[in-house]
C-alpha cells in the first residue's frame, strides 16, 4: 500500500469497551483493541491473572483459561467492532449468533497477554462474520469463525 495513503489504525480502551458491551467483571474478557481498521480487523487483548475466578476451578493447581472463555474474548473483540462502527445508531446490542471451525492449540495459563486477531469475512445488513486467532507470543492457541448480529437495544441502553 502507498504510505501516502496509508491510514490510521484506531484503538478502543477500556472505557470505551464499557461504552461498547454490556459485559462486566467478572465476564468482560477484553482490556483493550488494538489497530482497528474500521470493522475490517483489530487486535483485542486479554491479560491473564491468576486472581480470576475460573482459575478456582479449571483447574486446583494446574490453572489453564476455558476454551470457551477464549471464543468469547474473540466473539467480544469482534463484538466492540461491530458496535463502534456503528456508533452513530447507537445503543446496539450485540448477539453471538454462530461459530464454527473452533480449534485449540495450546493451553493459556495466568501470566499470559492474548491478542485476539479478528478480521472480516462478510457483513450483511446488521450481521457480521469474522475469523479470529488467539495468540500468546505469536503463536496460534485458538482459531474459530463467528456470527454476530447487531441489534437496537429496546431498553435504550439504560441500566
């Protein structure tokens, strides 16, 4: 790409995070996004603490993040995109529709930082769908594809 054209990469901090999802502590699995590129592609990141409430359970003494925790740090990730590039009819909510072609690699255990590298596939209307890995160092230790659908939160946002 022509650096002349090149555009800025956007980040997304924890404040806006809050803004963007309705997901709280101890469910709230993003810290920050990285390099947004509209709702093409980011980077979420997740820093992993023993202090969290999973590790009581999965598992006593050999503490190792659920899978499943980390399909939702990516299906959040992708979520906030989708949200922030609809900012102008907010409040939305957004629902986790499909997911498909999950693979585990390798454990995460506390201590580790996982970026979550989302990028597009396609959008439809108020749907979208993206590939994710999560990364500990470079390396992939969990890849999935997921569905999202964004809608108008008849509540108004209001808590």
């Amino acid at each position: 790409m022509d650096q002349s054209v090149k555009r800025e990469l956007g980040t997304v901090d924890i404040q806006k995070l809050l803004e963007f999802l309705p997901h709280r502590y101890p469910f709230l699995l993003v810290d920050r996004i990285l390099e947004c590129d509209e709702d093409n592609s980011c980077i979420g990141i997740k820093n992993v603490t023993i202090n969290e409430p999973q590790f009581q359970g999965h598992f006593p003494g050999k503490p190792i993040m659920p899978g499943v925790l980390l399909v939702e740090g990516m299906a959040q990730t992708a979520g906030a995109l989708c949200v922030q590039s609809s900012a102008s009819q907010r409040p939305h909510l957004v629902y986790f529709m499909t997911i498909d072609k999950v693979k585990f690699r390798k454990p995460v255990v506390p201590g580790d930082r996982v970026e979550f590298h989302m990028k597009k596939l396609s959008r439809r209307r108020n749907m979208w769908w993206y590939r994710g890995e999560a990364k500990v160092d470079g390396q992939v230790v969990c890849e999935a594809e997921l569905g999202a659908m964004l809608i108008s939160d008849p509540q108004g946002g209001e808590e």
